[in-house]
C-alpha cells in the first residue's frame, strides 16, 4: 500500500528535477550560441568531458525553472494537502538543491556516454532517461533524509522512464529535439 505522505515527497522531488531537466532543451533551441559547461576541455582519455550539449547557460536557466517552482507547488500543497506539509521536505531550498542535483545527473549520464565513447545525441538507456532522478532523489536523501527506500521512491523512477521517453517524443515532434530520445 502506498504512503500518502510518501506520494507527496516523491511528487515534491519530481516537480523541480522534471522542470529543470526539461529547461535545458527549449534554451537551446533558443539560444543558438551557448557556452559548454566542459569549456570544450578533454578529459584524459582524449575524449570530451560532456561536449556541447551540456551549457552553462542550460544549467542556469534549468536550476532557476526548477526552483521556481516552488511558489506555484506550494500554493497547490497548501491549498490540497495542507495536513501534509508539517511530514514532508518542502521548502525553497528543497527545491534549488533538487534541480541542482537533477542537472547534475544529467551531466554524469553525459559524462559516462563521453567515457563509452557514446557521441551526443545517440542512446544510452536508462542512463538518458533516469540519472537525472536519481541523483535528485539520491542529493535529497543526503541532504534532507528523505526516504528514497521506498515503493513510491521506486514508483517515482518508474514512472520517470515512461515519462521522460514520452516527452522526450513530444519534443521530437514538436522540433525541440533531434533524437525521439
């Protein structure tokens, strides 16, 4: 049986890592120059440490959209889960450091296709549609003690493949991405 309290962490977690994940995407579609995190640097086998996908300007603005979800979530908790609030990790915070460490999984999972000598852009499952989770819930559990041993913990990650394949599609089709993945 699931733990209402539970549900509403895992919500509180996927909401800022979701949105910062995404942000990244539509910035760089509008934003033609964007400067690489990795400054165009090699790692030491030669091979780029993340390569041009991963931009600064990305990882601001995708921190910033995750963080500011703050105010509209809270209004929405307050409003429908009031008794809640007091049992959860829900604070701004909360929210900065989750989209903080959702990008940076994105960036590891960068990091481990670079060292596969995966090129951008081509697939590497699970790691493309869960390291961004992962570290979030793994950063939030660190830092907040959240309960990441859970059934909704693993729900969440369920649910996050689905999800990001589903939206990675959409942004194919829409032209947001070159890859359905």
């Amino acid at each position: 049986m699931l733990n209402e309290f539970l549900v509403l962490q895992m919500v509180a977690v996927a909401i800022p890592a979701y949105v910062a994940n995404a942000v990244p995407v539509i910035v760089a579609k509008i934003l033609k120059k964007r400067t690489p995190i990795d400054m165009g640097k090699n790692f030491v086998d030669g091979r780029r440490i993340l390569g041009d996908g991963k931009s600064i300007e990305g990882f601001i603005a995708g921190v910033l959209a995750g963080a500011s979800t703050y105010y509209p979530a809270k209004v929405v908790f307050e409003a429908l889960y009031l008794k809640y609030l007091s049992e959860i990790v829900f604070n701004s915070f909360f929210f900065i450091v989750t989209s903080i460490a959702a990008l940076t999984g994105d960036m590891l999972g960068s990091f481990i296709k670079r060292r596969l000598g995966i090129p951008r852009g081509a697939p590497l499952p699970l790691v493309d549609q869960l390291s961004f989770i992962i570290i979030a819930l793994i950063a939030d559990y660190l830092i907040f003690k959240v309960n990441i041993f859970s059934l909704e913990a693993l729900l969440l990650v369920i649910l996050t493949y689905a999800f990001h394949k589903l939206s990675n599609f959409l942004a194919f089709k829409l032209g947001l991405k070159n890859v359905p993945w």
